[in-house]
C-alpha cells in the first residue's frame, strides 16, 4: 500500500477523511441534459501555477481525495501535472471523465505514470444500442 493509500485509510478509519471536487475546465465534448456546464462561455482553463497551488494548499488543509473534475478535465492541458501534484501531496485523486472517447491508450498511460489513482467514466449503456440521451456526445464506443 502506497502513501497516498495509507493516508487516505488513516483518515477514514478515524473519520477525519476529507475530499474535494477541484473544477479545472468548464470546457465539455458531452452534451448532457442533466448539466449545461457546456454551454457556458467563455471555455476556461485553470491557471496551471494557480491550480497547483490550490492542490498544495488543499494538501494543507488535510484533503485525503481530491476530484479533478470539469467539464471535462481530461480536455486540460495540465491535467497530468495536476494528478502529479495531488501524488507529491500524497493526496489521493481521481479524474471524472466524462467523454470516454477521450480516454486513450497514451492518456491512461500519461495519468498512470503520474500517479493517478482512479479514472471515472461516464457511459450511458453497455453498447451502442444504448438509447443517446440523456448524454449527447456520441462515438463512445468508437
């Protein structure tokens, strides 16, 4: 068991766990009924050196899981040195994806390697005979 691991048992098994949901882009493929974050204009994309302090200073606060979640974060362009952060932090973390079709082969292998503990990804079925709606974003079984 990893340190990020240790810590975030420790705080569960004394009730001290503490986690955070980190919006890092409003950008989004998807186009769900259920949540209008992709129409919101401008696309933002969180400040590199900004996010990553705001990673150290969740750290700080005793954070045990952070969520890097969006739009879709997965769209950012630093999302692999933010899972980097939460690592050295050894702040366990996780990814929301919410377009499948962007969950690549290098991608996985990129968050691996930073020391992404968990990627969560949404489908609306099993197969392509899913009915479309409520999520619109197509291709997720290309």
């Amino acid at each position: 068991m990893g340190s990020k691991q240790r810590s975030a048992m420790k705080n569960f098994v004394t009730g001290d766990i503490r986690f955070a949901e980190f919006a890092v882009t409003n950008a989004c493929v998807a186009r769900c009924s259920f949540c209008d974050i992709w129409k919101q204009r401008p696309r933002v994309f969180t400040d590199r050196d900004k996010s990553l302090q705001v990673i150290d200073n969740l750290a700080d606060m005793g954070i045990s899981h952070i969520t890097l979640t969006g739009g879709e974060p997965l769209l950012h362009p630093h999302i692999v040195d933010f899972v980097k952060k939460c690592t050295s932090r050894h702040v366990h973390n996780s990814v929301l994806a919410a377009a499948p079709s962007l969950v690549t082969d290098e991608k996985l292998a990129l968050l691996g390697e930073a020391g992404n503990d968990m990627i969560s990804i949404s489908f609306e079925g099993g197969s392509r005979l899913a009915p479309p709606a409520p999520r619109c974003c197509g291709g997720q079984f290309s």
